[in-house]
C-alpha cells in the first residue's frame, strides 16, 4: 500500500492553487476526503469540498493537528507570519510544504522556529485534472520523504527536483506558463472564428491540436522544430503563416514576456 494514501493532509490558505491541489486529491483513488483539511477565511468558499468529507475550518492551529503533511498556500506576503504563530505546535517529523514565491527554504526554517523538513513546490492549476509539471526542492537529505513529497505531486500530474536557485524561473515556466499557454490558444480560437469557425468548434480543434503537439514532443522526445519540419513544405500555407507570426515578433513577445515575469519575481 502506498505510504501516501495514509498521510494526514492540510493544505492552509486554500486559495486558487489550494483549491486545485485539493481537487485534484479528491480524485485519487484511495485518498480518503477525511484525510483532507482545508483552511480559509472564508470557509464558506470551501462548502463543496465540505460535502465531500473534506474538513474544512478557518483554524490553522486546528487544521495543522495531526497532520502529516502540511501544505502551505498563503500568499508570500503571508506565510512567514503565518508560519510564525503555528511555530509552537508545528512537530519536527511534519513535512511543510510551501507554494510560495520568492520565500526561501531558510526564510522558511527560520520562521518555523524548528529544524523541520520543508519542502517548496511550484505545481500549476492544471493539479485540478492531474496535468500539472510541479518543480519542487527541499531543505532535507531525508530520501524517503523527498519520495513522498514526489508521490504526492506525481498524482497530480508529473514532478521535477530542482536546485533552489530555480525556483523562481520554474514559477514562470510552469505556474505563469498555464496563462500564456491558455492565451496563445484563445488567440488560435479567435482566429479560427475569423476563418469560419463557430467558437465551439474551434476550441475543440484547437484544444485537441494543442494536446496532440504537447504529446508529440513528451513522447517522442524529439525537438519542437523536428516536429515543426514535418508540416512545412516549400511554398506551403504552414510556412507562409510561421514565418507571418515572426515577422510580427511571436517569439520574441513571448520570450520578453517570460523574462518579464521573471524580473518582476526578482525585483
């Protein structure tokens, strides 16, 4: 039996990706809803998850109890005060696991007042239909529990264990890329409006083209310009409209824009 399906989860601060994460949890097979517990404020935006079993209460204190597992989904501007009122009843065999942005590993440990394993992940909303890329790194040589923290996330889509000093740019690529992916392909919709396409039918052409060419390259392995080279013929529609996107600077807008998320994280 997987250790994971017997670990006591709390997720706190049960935001968008809170939400998520736990969505996606209440899916898993043999991860029972009354091992779940989910805070908020306002727990009256929890109501779902409460007619699922889940437990749900605005008492971090509470909620962190018992837990095995405790995953923190506060805002940055949040979580080391938060992490700082619960340091005297968080326990040192508890796994914390932490969403935030720009808050390191050391700014964690300090907080928590404790030699306790923390963790930091960066999984993206697409945790809701297990399709989510989370990077995560760690404070802890503890094997097991990095297998754990990887079992755990690896249910909700696939995992990758970075150095700390990526961190950041895993947030841009993984948890911002859902939004530029989402919005290159309400552009693809748009255009295939323009074409003759009613919305509906353009957004399951252009959903199912986008999940082919991401199957592609996961499974094949090959680079995207390999896959590129296969669709465009000398003088062919395919190439009259890539080389069009690039004379208006496709590439480059989306570079700029990753680089200018990453700054933002930076600064």
């Amino acid at each position: 039996m997987s250790k994971l399906l017997e670990q006591k989860i709390a997720i706190i601060g049960c935001g968008n990706l809170g939400k998520s994460i736990l969505e996606g949890l209440l899916k898993v097979e043999g991860i029972k809803a009354s091992n779940l517990t989910a805070t908020r404020r306002n727990i009256e935006s929890l109501d779902k998850f409460a007619h699922q079993g889940v437990k749900v209460t605005s008492n971090n204190v509470e909620a962190i109890a018992g837990a095995n597992i405790i995953v923190l989904g506060l805002k940055p501007h949040h979580i080391l005060i938060e992490l700082e009122k619960l340091k005297e009843e968080i326990q040192e065999n508890q796994i914390i696991i932490s969403l935030a942005t720009g808050i390191s590993l050391d700014d964690l440990q300090n907080a928590s007042g404790k030699p306790a394993i923390i963790f930091r992940a960066m999984p993206n909303t697409a945790t809701t239909v297990a399709e989510s890329l989370t990077c995560i790194c760690s404070n802890s040589e503890a094997t097991e529990k990095t297998h754990l923290v990887e079992e755990l996330f690896n249910k909700l889509g696939s995992t990758v264990v970075i150095h700390e000093n990526l961190m950041e740019a895993a947030t841009v690529l993984g948890a911002c890329g859902i939004a530029f992916v989402l919005r290159f392909i309400r552009g693809m919709i748009q255009g295939g409006i323009q074409i003759g396409f009613d919305a509906k039918t353009a957004g399951i052409i252009v959903n199912q083209t986008v999940k082919g060419a991401s199957q592609l390259l996961i499974q094949n392995g090959e680079h995207p310009e390999f896959e590129i080279d296969k669709v465009t013929t000398p003088r062919g529609c395919t190439i009259s409209g890539l080389n069009e996107m690039e004379h208006n600077g496709f590439s480059s807008a989306l570079i700029k824009g990753i680089v200018a998320s990453f700054d933002k994280i930076e600064k």
